[in-house]
C-alpha cells in the first residue's frame, strides 16, 4: 500500500499522547498542555507531615500528593501548606483535585481555568491518573500570548 512504517500501538490513541509520541495532522500545530507541563513539581504519599512537606517543597505552593504509582489522590495549596506541621498529608489535602489531559490545547485549559476562576496551576495526569506535570495559568497565558505573536514577528 506503500507504507514505509506501519505501526500497531496497541494501547490506543489516547496512550499515545499521553507518552508524547509524534502527531499528524491538525494536532502539529496545536499546543497541548502536556508539551509545556513542568514534570518537576513537588509530590509527597499520604503520611507525609506538613511540616517536612513544607521543607522539601521551599518555593512552591503546592504539592500533588500521590501514591507509589504516582497516581494523584490529593493536593495541597498554600493553605494546607500553612496547616499544623505535625498533621498528615491525608488529614488536610484536597482529595480528588480537577486534572487535564495531555492533549488539552492551551486555549482549552485557559478557558476552563478562566470559566472556573482558577488563578494558580492545574494537574496534568494520563488517564488512569498517574501524575505527568503541573501548568500554571500565567505559564500558560504567557505560552498563548508568545505564539499568538510569534507569527507577526516573521
């Protein structure tokens, strides 16, 4: 049929993404959040005390708590940061935080986060909610704003 490579990815499109392989089409010249997600944001497992959580995670206000898998179950902001040293991870997170796909265009996740009144970061998982990155909104604003003017610049 004059295929030079033919490739049979079993776990599907959406796992595809998620791992950040090669797009065609239309999606080459979008921007997902999973293109410009920091993978470098702070995790801690349920027991952890916020006290050595706030010492770990200097300069961030939050941190993705997650399980071995790195499968998010909750997730602390500054006011749970801010909580009694001594207590849990478990006892002051917000469970079960809003995340986002991988292939989420920029312009989608600022609209949510505009409709939503979200002025700090968001989750990016994969499906089964393993932990890929965090985006905040100013990173994002900032990313549209310079693509949005990259054209004009040429």
């Amino acid at each position: 049929m004059g295929f030079k490579s033919v490739i049979d990815y079993v776990p599907g499109k959406q796992a595809w993404y998620e791992e950040n392989e090669p797009r065609e089409g239309k999606a080459t010249d979008e921007i997902w959040v999973g293109d410009v997600a920091d993978a470098e944001v702070p995790t801690c497992d349920l027991r952890a005390r916020v006290g050595d959580i706030r010492d770990r995670s200097a300069g961030w206000d939050t941190c993705v708590v997650v399980n071995p898998s790195r499968v998010v179950l909750g997730l602390l902001r500054k006011k749970e940061l801010d909580a009694d040293p001594a207590a849990t991870a478990e006892q002051v997170m917000r469970p079960g935080p809003k995340t986002f796909r991988p292939n989420v265009t920029l312009q989608e996740l600022l609209k949510s986060m505009r409709d939503h009144d979200i002025q700090t970061s968001s989750l990016v998982t994969t499906l089964d909610g393993r932990l890929l990155g965090v985006i905040s909104r100013a990173d994002a604003e900032a990313t549209v704003a310079h693509e949005s003017a990259a054209p004009d610049a040429g």
